[in-house]
C-alpha cells in the first residue's frame, strides 16, 4: 500500500464531499447522456447481449486526446438516444489496470478509439469490432446508421411473407408502419427524389444487399421513429407487396396497420424520408401518442473535478499500489524544476547530482524508452567540472526531448488541498522504489543519496534535522546488505511520520500514521502490536516492486497492445 494514502473514516466522508459538491458532474460518463461504462466483468455479457447494436468507446480519461473528445463523444451518445431501441452506448476505461488485459486483446492502439459491435457479439480473433475512424458526430451517427441497417430491424419485407405475422417481433407496438423504398427502376423520377445526398445516389440503385447503401430512405425513416415505442416501422422494395393490402402501388405512400391488420393510408408530400417521418408523426399525435421523454438535461463534465473523483475511487478500490504516475511526477519535478532552481553544481553538489543521474539509469523509474536517454543525460554531465542551473536544465531538455512525462496527476499522493502531501510524497515514494529496485548498487548508496538530496536540494531545514536525528538511532554505517537498506528507509520513514504527525503539513484528511496498517499487513506485527522485520520486509519488496507499478493516471494513449 502507498504509505502515505491511509482511509480512516474522513476519507469516504472526502470522496462524498468531493461527489455531491457539483451533483454528478464530477462523473466523466454520465448515464444521464445515454452512456453506460463497462468493466472487465461486464465487457463480455455487455456484447452479447441480443437485441441492440453496441458503440463502445475505449478511452483514458488522462489521455488528452480523449479529454478533447469528450464533448463531441457526449453530444453523440445523447443524439443516439433516439436510436436506444437498436443501439447502446459504451464505454471503456482503458487506464485502469484491471481493463489493460481486454484492451491489449482488442488491439486498441490509442485512445480514444470508437468500436461498432453487432447484436449478441462474441468476442473473436477476427472479428474485434468495426471500428469508426471519424470525430465528427454526423459522421459517426452517417455511418453507424450503415451498420445498423444489418439489424433484423430493418429486414426487408417480401412478397412471400405473411402479413398476418407482422406484429410478431413486436409485442408492445400499436401499429407498422409499411414503407416503401422508391427506386428508379420502379416508378419514374419525381420531382425531389431524397433529401440527402446518400438518399439520392441509394434512389439510382435497386434496392438489395448489392447496393452499398441499402433501402436509404425506408433505413432512416425506421431510425427517426424509433423513439415512438408505440409504431415501427418494415420496408419493402417490391411493389407487388401492395397488393397484399388490397392498394394499387403508387408512390409516396405509407401504409398503417393496427394490430387487427386494418390497413391507413399516409401520403407524404413528397419521396424523402424526413416528409415520411413527418407524415407518420402527425398520425401518431393525433392519435395521443408521443415519444419516449427526453433525456434530462445535464452539465457539461468538469474534467478536473471527474479526474480527481475518479482517482479518489480507484485508489480506495486499489489501497495496495504503487503509481507509475507519483514517480514520473517526481523524477519530472525533479529534474525540470527543482534541481534548475541551484545556481551551480558544483563539487558536493555536482557530484550528487551525477549520483542521481546513475541511479534513475540503473533503476528506471520512467518508461523504458527513457533509458537510453537518462544514460545520455548522465554521459552529458559527467564529464562537466561545474554546470549552472541553467545548463543543467538545457541539457534535460536535450537529452529528454523525446520523452513526454505523462504523469500529469498525483494518484496515491493525491491531497485534500494545495501544498499539502504532492511532492514530498511523491519523493519518498521514488526512494522507497528505488531500495528495492537497485539490488545491483551498493548497500546504503540510495538512502545515501536521499540524504544528501534533502540536504542540497530541499532547503527545508526540519526535513535534514528528522532524517539526522535518525541516523544518530540508527548510523548508515550500519547498512550493510541490501534488505537492512530497505528497512532502514522504511524506519526512518516513519520515525519522521511520528515527528510530523499532527503538525501544519500534515493532510487532515491522509494522516501519517505508522506503516504499514493492520489492516493492510496483519502478519506485520506480533500479538503484542510489535513489528516483525521479516514480514515487513516481504511486504515493502511486494509492494514497491516494479511488477507491481500501476497504470493508472498515466496521460498515456498507445500503451495497450
């Protein structure tokens, strides 16, 4: 467990505050806007189930370019509502890490990335979703009308079915809607054929599965009335059908039957699909019948206020881990701002400085692709006698060019409020990491580096008095193999906890307590309450180790294949 991320009862009493401050605006998908997430447990039963088509959108809500989607992706979901009875809509968190699995199977590149899954969908190697290229959402709504249009919803009726089993597949409808699709092989041109572009072109082609864009204007007639629960609506493209209803074909005309098969007649003014759907409208209206309510009107997100819920949930969901994201905000923090701040490096200085360096080479903290360029960083300033602050951070940006530092949020060193906890947390996470993960290095040379860390570069005069008033308990010189470096950090850790307990720096609201808890390592202590070294060494190894580093909160796009 992050040892600075303790919940006692304040902490849900936070996350509540933190919710109900702005109403559910905190949310990042609101169900409100016709939006339901899915996770690993419900992905699969999500899919398949057996009457609805399935946009699902894999997204992270650090990633920038999903952040940048977001207001267009709710105006999309929130225009399908209409389309509820034949669609559902999705989402999919990618950044948490119980998702990564799914999301690596499903070959998501980057985030966000828009999937369209036909009806009782079962998962398959080759077939892993249509996926939707375009951000615009007349686009998306364009093309997922296309796909749609394989629903049984929209199978044509023939002049071999029955007209007396029509109601079949529909329990709860008062009446069908019989619409013919118009093509020029059938009737001479009219004065408008189609009222868009696609209705056009599907109106010089027959009808059939052939044609790209089949029954265009019978499709989006069915689609804009389906938030009417009480009509839907079958197309044909064989005139004869009309004879089953005892008419003549003719064009522009739709037919209405009740569920006693008797037969109105409705003609739009001309051959488009929206003077259809208006046709049938007003029928439904005089008739004292309306659409499904609308959805509720709701806030735009606050992307901030969601992050920092979201992050609030995740952590006291998953108390036991440690954050690729608290490191990256460290070694970034450190390297960009705080270092720069010396206005030489010089002697001591430099040469902690290079220590550092070495150090994040041999036990990257980062990704692994800044490896390489932490080596060069290191390379860069060995051989320099003295650098200034300002070199020092022209040869970060040289030499770390290529690396984008995507933990932009604090997530197991969150705080309740500015100043509080962040870096200093963040800090002692990294060193923590480190001691176990530089089982190479001599015993003792990271807690070393720690100290002369605070003790060049902190300015902060309580934080060398703690560490030196422990080191007089227990001397350096004592660290002679690896496990004593790693306990000896974790006893000075909490020796400064116990000092700073209760003070102004201290988070109300994430007390330092003694880590670990009871709670989070019961075989920790005896039955007298007192450690066991042993145990409490298994557990800091288990817990900082780099197979334990979690995703999530990393701005990441292209981390889940």
């Amino acid at each position: 467990m992050n040892p600075y991320l303790y919940y006692t009862p304040a902490l849900p009493l936070l996350m509540c505050l933190l919710l109900f401050s702005s109403g559910l605006s905190q949310l990042l998908y609101n169900t409100d806007d016709n939006v339901e997430q899915l996770d690993f447990a419900s992905f699969e039963t999500g899919l398949s189930e057996p009457t609805r088509g399935k946009l699902v959108k894999f997204f992270n809500g650090f990633c920038k370019d999903s952040q940048d989607f977001m207001p267009a992706f709710r105006k999309l979901s929130r225009k399908l509502y209409k389309w509820k009875r034949i669609l559902k809509v999705h989402v999919f968190d990618c950044s948490k890490d119980e998702n990564h699995e799914i999301c690596r199977s499903f070959i998501i590149r980057s985030t966000p990335t828009l999937r369209y899954f036909p009806m009782a969908y079962r998962r398959d190697p080759e077939d892993l979703g249509t996926e939707i290229s375009s951000r615009k959402v007349k686009e998306i709504e364009s093309e997922l009308a296309l796909y749609l249009a394989e629903l049984k919803y929209f199978k044509l009726f023939s002049r071999e079915d029955n007209v007396t089993d029509i109601f079949r597949d529909y329990e709860h409808v008062k009446y069908i809607a019989m619409v013919f699709q118009m093509c020029l092989f059938n009737f001479m041109p009219h004065f408008e054929t189609g009222n868009s572009m696609e209705e056009k072109q599907a109106s010089l082609d027959n009808c059939n599965k052939d044609n790209p864009i089949v029954a265009a204007i019978g499709r989006n007639t069915l689609l804009e009335l389906l938030p009417y629960n009480q009509i839907a609506v079958r197309v044909f493209d064989d005139h004869h059908v009309y004879a089953k209803f005892n008419v003549s074909p003719v064009p522009n005309l739709i037919v209405v039957l009740n569920r006693k098969l008797k037969p109105l007649f409705l003609t739009p003014e001309v051959d488009t699909s929206e003077a259809y759907v208006a046709a049938v409208r007003q029928f439904l209206e005089f008739n004292d019948l309306k659409a499904h309510k609308p959805l509720q009107k709701t806030q735009p997100t606050n992307i901030s206020e969601a992050l920092r819920y979201e992050i609030l949930k995740q952590i006291k969901k998953q108390p036991q881990r440690i954050y690729r994201a608290d490191l990256e905000r460290a070694v970034d923090q450190i390297l960009n701002l705080e270092l720069p701040k010396t206005s030489n490096f010089v002697g001591k200085r430099l040469k902690v400085v290079n220590n550092f360096l070495r150090l994040m080479y041999n036990s990257n903290p980062l990704r692994p692709e800044a490896k390489g360029m932490l080596n060069h960083l290191y390379n860069s300033m060995k051989i320099k006698s003295r650098v200034s602050g300002v070199g020092f951070r022209e040869l970060v940006i040289k030499a770390l060019k290529n690396y984008t530092f995507e933990g932009k949020n604090y997530i197991g060193c969150i705080a309740s409020r500015p100043h509080l906890r962040d870096f200093n947390c963040s800090l002692w996470t990294l060193f923590h990491y480190l001691t176990v993960e530089s089982k190479s290095l001599n015993a003792g040379s990271v807690v070393q580096l720690l100290k002369d860390y605070v003790k060049f570069f902190m300015y902060c005069n309580d934080c060398q008095n703690h560490l030196q008033e422990f080191e007089k308990r227990r001397p350096l010189s004592d660290v002679i193999e690896h496990d004593q470096e790693i306990l000896w950090l974790w006893q000075a850790h909490n020796y400064v906890n116990k000092q700073l307990a209760g003070a102004s720096t201290e988070d109300p609201e994430f007390p330092k307590i003694q880590f670990p808890s009871e709670r989070d390592c019961p075989s920790c202590r005896d039955k007298r309450s007192k450690w066991r070294t042993g145990e409490v060494l298994k557990y800091l190894k288990s817990i900082y180790a780099l197979k334990n580093l979690s995703w999530f909160g990393m701005a990441t796009c292209n981390t889940y294949i």
